[in-house]
C-alpha cells in the first residue's frame, strides 16, 4: 500500500475511532483501585523487597510535607509526595499494572490496530513557584519506565516567586502507542543524588 493510499484510510477510520466508546480514559487515583481491574499501585524505594509504601506521604494528610496543594483542585482530592529531602539517597517509585484493551468493531479492525495503540498517561501536581529555597520544593526531576524501560522524563524548575504556587493536572508523562494487552508503568523520583533536588507529587494514573 502506498503512504497516499494508507492515509485516506486513515482519514475514513479517524472520526470512527474518536467517536468510539471504547477509547475512554480510565483513572486510577493515587489512593485507590484500578476502578475496572483493582489493580493497585504500589509504593515504594527501588532495590528494597519491601514496597509496602515507604518513602511517600499521602499529600493530603501530611502536615511535614513542604509542597501544601489545595486539595479541592486535585482529582479525587488526595495526592502522593515525596521529596528528596526526605528521602536521600534512596529512589522513591510509584507503579501500576493496566491492561489495556481497545474493543474494535469487526469492520477496520485489523487497519485500526495498525494505526492506534493503548495510551497511559501520569498526572501530577507541579511547584510553578516558589521563593528562594535550599529545600527540595523548587525542583522536579522525574523519570518513567514502560514495562521495564527506560522512557521519557519529566524536569522543571520553578519560577523564583514570592509565594509556592501549583499547576494541577499537569501531564508528566504520555506514551500512545502500546499495543493491547498487560503493561505497566513506573514513576521515579530523583536520581538517588541528595545535592539534587526533586519534588514529585502524584495525582492519579490514566490508561485507555
Ligand atoms: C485521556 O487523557 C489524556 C490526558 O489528560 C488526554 O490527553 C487524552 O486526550 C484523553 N483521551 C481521551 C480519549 O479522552
Ligand atoms: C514498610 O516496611 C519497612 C521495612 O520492613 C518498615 O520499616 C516500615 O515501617 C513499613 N512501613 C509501613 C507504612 O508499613
Ligand atoms: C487521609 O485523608 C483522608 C481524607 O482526605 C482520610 O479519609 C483518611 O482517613 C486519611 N488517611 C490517613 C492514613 O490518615
Ligand atoms: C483537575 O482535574 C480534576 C478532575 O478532573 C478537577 O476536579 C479539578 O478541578 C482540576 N483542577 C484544576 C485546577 O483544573
Ligand atoms: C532551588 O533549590 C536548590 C536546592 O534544592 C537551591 O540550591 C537553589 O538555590 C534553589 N533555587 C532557588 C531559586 O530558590
Ligand atoms: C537551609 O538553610 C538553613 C538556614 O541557613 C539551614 O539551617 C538549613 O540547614 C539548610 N537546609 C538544608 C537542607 O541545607
Ligand atoms: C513490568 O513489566 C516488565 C516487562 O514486562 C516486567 O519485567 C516487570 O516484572 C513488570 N513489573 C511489574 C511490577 O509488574
Ligand atoms: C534546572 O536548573 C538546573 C540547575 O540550575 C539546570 O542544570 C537545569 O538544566 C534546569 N532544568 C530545566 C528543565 O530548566
């Protein structure tokens, strides 16, 4: 098939496939179940056995955080922290398994696979500013694995304010193109260095 060919047959699927119920975003809270599968997300420090929730803060409850979001701007009200300051030189991580499944009309369906994957989305909460610090709260530096690998990261230094403000809903990782089936997801916080300073603040996972 030749690229013009494979195109226009994009472009006849394309609205089919934006309209179709079964690429709806699903949500896992930072705090609660797989809605669909009840997988849970767990956390934890790399290298440890034990990943029963060491290293992070639930945002919501804790009063030694540095990084106080509005909790009525955060999805389900409840987010995870964790912080290099508290932390040192261990990488804190939170991870998920999903499965994700596009249930595909019989019509177009072998064309639609090749042209759409499964998505998983990291949503976070951001320190946009901050005054002058030496704690960890005005740096985020997150890295992200897909099943095992390495992928993109996420890195942003707040602006010198005169208050600590927050950008919700903030996109810290997308990947779209995972083929159907069992994947998972994993979020680090920091590189292990204590003179480098991260802030990570997780608000919920989302996979179609
Ligand atoms: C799912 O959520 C992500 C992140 O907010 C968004 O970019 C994407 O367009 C959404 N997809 C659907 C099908 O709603
Ligand atoms: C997690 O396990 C570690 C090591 O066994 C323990 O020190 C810590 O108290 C546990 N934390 C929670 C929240 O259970
Ligand atoms: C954390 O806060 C929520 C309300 O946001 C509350 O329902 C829950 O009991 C608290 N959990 C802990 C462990 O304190
Ligand atoms: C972030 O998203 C949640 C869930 O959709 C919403 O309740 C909240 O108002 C949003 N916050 C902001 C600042 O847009
Ligand atoms: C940002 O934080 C680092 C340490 O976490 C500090 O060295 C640096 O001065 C801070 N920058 C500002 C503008 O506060
Ligand atoms: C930040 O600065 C204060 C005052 O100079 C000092 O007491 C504190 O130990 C410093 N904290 C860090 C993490 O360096
Ligand atoms: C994530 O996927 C990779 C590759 O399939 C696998 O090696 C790893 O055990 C999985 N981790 C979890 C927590 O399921
Ligand atoms: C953040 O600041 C550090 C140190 O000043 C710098 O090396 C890094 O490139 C900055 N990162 C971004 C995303 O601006």
């Amino acid at each position: 098939m030749s690229t013009v060919q494979i195109l226009l047959i994009f472009l006849l699927i394309a609205p089919q496939v934006l309209s179709n119920p079964a690429f709806t975003n699903i949500s896992i809270d930072d705090s609660s179940l797989d809605p669909l599968t009840g997988a849970r997300i767990t956390y934890g420090y790399l290298n440890q056995v034990t990943t029963n929730g060491t290293g992070w803060h639930v945002g919501q409850n804790c009063s030694t955080c540095l990084a106080r979001p509005d909790p009525s701007q955060v999805f389900g009200g409840t987010w995870h922290d964790t912080s290099t300051e508290v932390v040192g030189r261990q990488i804190p991580f939170a991870s998920v398994s999903f499965t994700g499944k596009h249930k595909l009309s019989k019509s177009f369906n072998a064309l639609k696979q090749q042209f759409l994957g499964v998505a998983i989305y990291v949503m976070g909460i951001i320190v946009s500013s901050a005054p002058e610090t030496n704690r960890s709260l005005n740096n985020s530096r997150i890295f992200f694995q897909v099943d095992g690998a390495d992928e993109a990261s996420f890195m942003f230094n707040a602006s010198l304010g005169n208050e600590v403000t927050y950008s919700y809903n903030t996109t810290l990782f997308a990947k779209e193109d995972l083929s159907n089936g069992l994947h998972n997801v994993t979020m680090m916080c920091g590189t292990g260095d204590p003179s480098t300073d991260s802030v990570c603040l997780l608000d919920r996972f989302i996979y179609t």
